[in-house]
C-alpha cells in the first residue's frame, strides 16, 4: 500500500505538471526535457499558469505531510523564483477549510458542552493550515480567543503518509548510494515525529507556554497566552492577536509597518530563543507570523517544537561567531569538536572551505547573494568533507532556512550577519565569560558525584567477577581457566581501568 501511494504521488504530480514544470524547459539536461514530455502528455489541460501553485494543488491533495515539505519552500523565493515562491503560498494558510459543522461536533465532543454554550460568539473558518484551522470567538467574560480545532481524520492520514515517505527514504538508500549521507530514514523518522505531535493539541498548548517564556529572552517577539480550561487534545484556545500576517506584504506596507526592523526582529526571535533557552517555534513560515501595529512580531500555530542542548547551543555560537568575525579557523575547529566533520579531514583545509563560502557573501546585502549558489556550494563542501546529516538538527536547519527566507521577504536588503551579531555575541559572553565557567563547573561537579555514586557498585560487580574467575565458576572462552595471581591482577586492571574511565567521563 506504501508503495501504491508513492506511485500515486507520482503521478498526481505529474497530473499537475509539477515534476518538470513546463516553464524550467529550456534549463533541463535532455534526459530531462524529455521526461517532461512525457510526463506533461498526462498532465490536467485546466492546470494553472504558475507552476508554484500547480504545485501547491498536487500537495494539498497528497496531504498534510507533503503541504510542510511546500510551505518551506515557499519562504526561499530567492532559490527557486518569486513566482514559484507566490504559488506556493496559499499552502501557509489559504487552504480549503472542514466543514463549521463538523468543527463545531469535535468542538463539542472534546470540551463537553456545544459551541454556542461555552462561547457567547462563535464565527467560520478564518484561517485554515494542513492540520487544523481556526475559528475566532468570544468568551462569556468578553475577551476574544483564537480556537483551532485538529482536521477529522488527520491522524490517520499522516500515518499513511509517514509509512509512504519511510518507505520512499528506504528505497532512495538501496538505489542511490549517495543519499545515505543526508540520512534519509533519520530525517523522515524526525519529520514523522514532529508531525504526530502537532495533532495532540496539549502539546502544542504546553509548547505555547514555554515558548512564551523564552519570547522574552528577545526584545519584540511574542506568543499569544494558552487559555488551558478551554483546550483539549483536538481544541487549542489562545489569546487572540490583532495583527497581520506576514504572508500580506501589500498589508503590512499600508499598515506604515517597519518591515527592515520587523526583519532584525524575526532574525534574533529565531536565534536568541534557540541560543538563551534552548527552545524555539520551528515551523516559522509567513503564515504563522503576525506584526502588530507597534511592530512586534506575533508567532502562532506552535505545534512543532524545536530544541537545541547546550552542547550543540555552544558549537553553534561558536561557528557563529567565527563567521561573524571571519575566524574560519575558530569555525572549522567547532565542526571537528561538534564531531560534523570526520578527523580523518584536516582542520586547515575545512576552513579554507568555509572561507569559500564566508568571504564572497560577508557584509554583502541579501539581494547581492545569490543563495542558490550558496546553498549548492555548501551542498558541494558538506560532500566533500564526508558530512552527513544530524538528525538532531533537523528541525533547527529547517527553521534557519525558513527564518532567512521570510526576513528577505520582509528586506530584500536585510543583513543577517549584522542582525544576528548581538545575539551570538551576548551568548558568548554569557557562556565563556565567568558566568559559563561557572556552570560548566557545575556540572562538571555533578557528572564527578554521579560516576562516584556509581563507582562502588562497579567495584564490587568486578570484584565478584574476579571472585569467580579464581574460584573457576567463571571461566574464559574455549574453557580457559586464570590462575589466582593472573585473576587478581586481571580484577585489579579492571578496576582500575572501571575507575579511571568514571573520571575521564565525569571530566570531558
């Protein structure tokens, strides 16, 4: 069945003509070109101009998970054509809403009482995403709530979804070799994680309310407040945000909305949350951000959630701020201690690659870059140096690119480097300075007690280990049997070895 929805999959693009879009002929390798052809003789005659939005119609029918795969792309207009980019973006939030009745049946079926009950208004459909859509109403005390109720079925639908594209992950590494270094299965389990938490609207309330918290590590940024008598598995309410949404750039012009700032906001909303808390919104597309009057920057639809451990926060400030400072050396080096690149690769040739890639763009405006080229250049680099992907990192890559791709849409001449300067520079300060030694003497302390708790035990196991040994109730492999001086002396390096292995761990 997985592999029947691959097929289908494949041929309801090719229905819509978003395989080899007929407009990108003439830049196809004749193979190609002569696919296209192919493809094209089967394709819909009512299909429309732009090939983005062909797209976007084939992913809306295939479902939910191939919709987040569209609604990344449709914030790097920069790589694959603003056209393309435009088409693409009714998937942020211009899909087709259920039906209000059905809303208003698992409305009532998960909080216990009709609509009309525990709202005193209670309007249609005003947004609606591959998961869930939102309805605005009106509490009895008089406050307005956004109330997002999960899709009928959608559970099931992902999980089909999910055994399709798991599959297709395990055929891309039987057939093609070289993608086993993107982990493919990695990244498609990763993905498949994050998408079957977003269902459960609990989740996302307690993400909410713990990316609120860390919104105020960042000057401007926001997240609407949790209503939690009012939420459920299938039902999230939340204060409602009157604002507009970044997906109307003709808007927020007519609004006399800042958007070069409204850019630096959404840059350093990414990166101070991620960096100063660990956590940050990782599905941060157009259509889940709103600007105020007042310039600040509202994020909703919170269900997928990045993290991001000291440790990885660390390498990443440290890589950071050796772009920042063109320190291609200090960056290089962070990739090998992160363990990114292989020790089998020179550290001075890593860095002269990043110095490719940093030089050429560094203190230049967004429009002068072309990311396209970047982005293939990096490609090229993590190839050359046997750079595979982290399945750690995936949401927090995933949301870089989105990230970047909006603050351009908002700035065309935004500057990441000098947006994200402060950011990384307080983080470093903050991590190895004074305070950061402190800390990282903490837990130094703490994995020290821990292994030393442990030790006594391990002790006393080897201990009965060698008991056994010089007693002959133990014996080597092949019936080999120690004599008691060859016994005590092989439980005496054990424990030592037990014991010099607990403080080296506790120490590095």
């Amino acid at each position: 069945m997985s592999l029947a929805r691959l097929f289908r999959a494949l041929i309801t693009l090719a229905r819509h003509d978003a395989i080899l879009p007929a407009e990108y002929q003439s830049l196809y390798p004749a193979a190609a070109r002569w696919a296209g052809r192919v493809t094209r003789l089967f394709a819909r005659k009512d299909n429309a101009s732009n090939p983005g939005e062909r797209l976007a119609r084939a992913l809306e029918k295939l479902g939910p998970s191939y919709v987040k795969f569209g609604q990344v792309l449709a914030t790097r207009g920069d790589v694959i054509g603003e056209r393309f980019a435009r088409g693409l973006a009714r998937l942020q939030d211009k899909m087709p809403a259920f039906d209000e009745g059905e809303a208003r049946a698992i409305l009532e079926e998960e909080l216990g009482a009709p609509a009309d009950e525990i709202f005193s208004e209670f309007g249609p459909a005003i947004a609606a995403a591959s998961i869930a859509q939102v309805h605005k109403a009106r509490t009895h005390d008089g406050r307005d709530v956004a109330v997002k109720i999960v899709r009928p079925d959608i559970e099931a639908r992902i999980a089909r979804d999910i055994r399709a594209l798991s599959l297709g992950a395990r055929l891309a590494e039987r057939l093609a070799p070289a993608s086993r270094r993107l982990e493919p299965k990695k990244f498609v389990e990763t993905v498949a994680r994050s998408l079957v938490l977003e269902t459960d609207l609990r989740l996302e309330a307690a993400a909410g309310s713990e990316l609120a918290e860390a919104s105020a590590a960042v000057e401007g940024y926001r997240i609407p407040a949790v209503d939690w008598p009012l939420s459920s598995k299938r039902v999230l309410t939340t204060q409602w945000i009157d604002g507009i949404a970044l997906s109307d750039m003709d808007a927020i012009d007519a609004a006399g909305i800042d958007r070069t700032s409204l850019a630096t906001t959404m840059t350093r909303a990414f990166l101070g949350t991620a960096l100063h808390r660990g956590v940050f919104h990782a599905d941060m597309h157009a259509g889940n951000l709103f600007a105020a009057e007042d310039g600040t920057l509202w994020a909703v639809d919170f269900g997928i959630m990045g993290r991001i451990g000291r440790a990885e926060r660390r390498f990443l400030a440290l890589i950071l701020h050796g772009f920042l400072t063109r320190n291609y050396k200090a960056a290089a080096e962070a990739h090998f201690m992160a363990g990114y690149v292989p020790a089998s690769h020179s550290v001075d040739d890593f860095a002269s690659a990043l110095r490719a890639v940093g030089e050429p763009i560094f203190g230049k405006q967004a429009d002068e870059v072309p990311m396209s080229r970047v982005l293939l250049q990096l490609f090229e680099i993590t190839d050359l140096f046997d750079m595979r992907l982290r399945p750690e990192l995936v949401m927090l890559q995933k949301t870089m690119v989105q990230c970047e791709g909006v603050s351009r849409m908002l700035d065309a001449k935004h500057d990441m480097w000098a947006a994200s300067a402060p950011v990384v520079e307080e983080w470093m300060r903050r991590e190895l300075g004074p305070e950061g030694q402190l800390r990282d003497l903490g837990d130094d302390l703490t994995r020290l007690r821990d292994a030393a708790r442990r030790l006594p035990q391990a002790i006393e196991d080897w201990a009965d280990i060698g008991e056994k040994l010089k007693s002959g109730e133990l014996k080597l492999g092949g019936g080999l049997k120690l004599r008691p001086w060859a016994a005590r002396l092989a439980w005496l390096g054990a424990a030592a070895a037990a014991g010099a292995a607990a403080t080296y761990w506790a120490f590095t």
